[in-house]
C-alpha cells in the first residue's frame, strides 16, 4: 500500500473496500494505571530470537525471501511471549522522532524498530513477515511461533497508522493469516485515532518512562477485532 503522503485518495483507499476485511488492534487501558516496568522482563517478552531478527532484516533489505532456507535455526530456541516490531515515523513528533527511535532500539534491539523512511509497511509485510512464513514451511517451529505471536506497534499520527494498518490488511486478502494487531504511540498532532483506542491524544511529556508503558500495553492489552470502515470517521492525514 501507498505512503500516505502519496495522496489522500490512494492512502485512504482501504477504509472504504469491503467491510468483510478485518484488521486487528488492541484497546488500550491508561498507561498511567501501570506500575514500574523492568526494561530485561520487558525484553525478554518481546524480543524476537537473533536469527530471524537478522534473517527478517535481510529478506526486507534485499526484498528477497529466496535465502532464508540456509539459516540454520537453534534447537532450543524459544519465541517471545509477544514478539514485536514498531515503526516509527521520525518526521512526526517534532524533535521527539529521532529521541524516540533511539530510546526504542535501546529497549528492543535496532533490527525490530523500523524507520518508515527507510522500510515501508509493504515492503515489511511481503519480506518480513514472509521470511517467517517460508521458514515456518522449512519445519522452523520457532519462525512459526513468532509469525502467530507478532505484534505491531507504530509511532507516529493518524497517517502513519493507517498506512501501516492498510498494508497489514493485505494479509487478509492474500490469505496469510493471522494479521498481526496494532498499537499505537500518538506522533500526529490529531491522533484520532490513537485516542478512539485509548493510546491517548498526543505524545506524553515524560516521553522517556512512558516508552515502557506503551510497549508493556501492546503485550498486555486487550485485542479488539474491527472491520476497516470503523476506522473511516476518525481517519485524517496529519502527520506533521
């Protein structure tokens, strides 16, 4: 699917197809509510193992799944309870994006925070998600594991979500189930639909232990299952 920033028509194509076709989200609680999070308890339950960090990497880089089968997964590997990738706009948020990123790829590991001028939803979900999917089909138990546990988080506004969403319906259409569901960390300067979610309306002033809170939500909050013309009264791109 189109950046958003290719034009509002293209961009918001998908809110208006069939409401047969569903995306997944969570319905986030406040953050506020949470406690103090441990940064290694909070790794340990999203960090996806190295291998296929490196082999997702890779495949998206060279937009090629054709190598995966040589890598040689470890026996005892085990996957996360709630493996996880964020995409960050780091043009949104004003100075915060560039902060932000840095402070995810610190908590996460670089190869799981994807800067959306470099890797593109589309590119994520056809490589990505496809590596895992072909190693799975090898007999990689692990790779399989982490395709059905993934989780997504974007942080950026209301156009970010929605391209990132749109590009993860795809999976419905190509039959390449489950679609992974999405959180959010408000970027936009709308965030409508960030606050229809209860992720909240704008980017919190103590960025840095939110960050946590944010990620331990995604783990822990609820999943709600919703047809995409849900998401077409509070829809805007406005990412600036």
């Amino acid at each position: 699917m189109d950046s958003p920033s290719s034009g509002t028509s293209e961009s918001t194509h998908w809110l208006t197809t069939s409401r047969s076709s569903f995306v997944e989200s969570f319905r986030s609680v406040r953050l506020s509510a949470i406690g103090r999070i441990d940064k290694e308890d909070l790794r340990k339950r999203i960090l996806i193992p190295e291998y296929l960090r490196f082999a997702m990497r890779d495949a998206i880089l060279s937009k090629d799944i054709n190598g995966v089968g040589l890598i040689i997964s470890d026996a005892n590997c085990e996957a996360p309870e709630a493996p996880m990738v964020v995409f960050v706009n780091s043009k949104s948020g004003g100075r915060h994006g560039p902060f932000l990123k840095s402070r995810l790829q610190d908590i996460m590991g670089e190869e799981q925070v994807f800067d959306l001028s470099v890797v593109k939803p589309p590119d994520f979900v056809q490589y990505g998600l496809g590596c895992l999917e072909k190693l799975a089909s090898l007999g990689d138990e692990c790779a399989k594991e982490v395709r059905e546990k993934m989780r997504i988080v974007v942080a950026g506004g209301d156009g970010t979500v929605g391209w990132v969403l749109g590009s993860l319906s795809e999976l419905n259409k190509q039959k390449r189930e489950p679609v992974p569901p999405t959180g959010i960390i408000p970027l936009g300067t709308g965030n409508d639909l960030s606050r229809s979610f209860g992720w909240g309306g704008s980017f919190p002033f103590a960025w840095k232990s939110a960050i946590k809170r944010f990620l331990h939500k995604a783990v822990t909050g609820p999943i709600c299952r919703l047809d995409r013309q849900a998401f077409s009264d509070c829809y805007h791109t406005d990412d600036n």
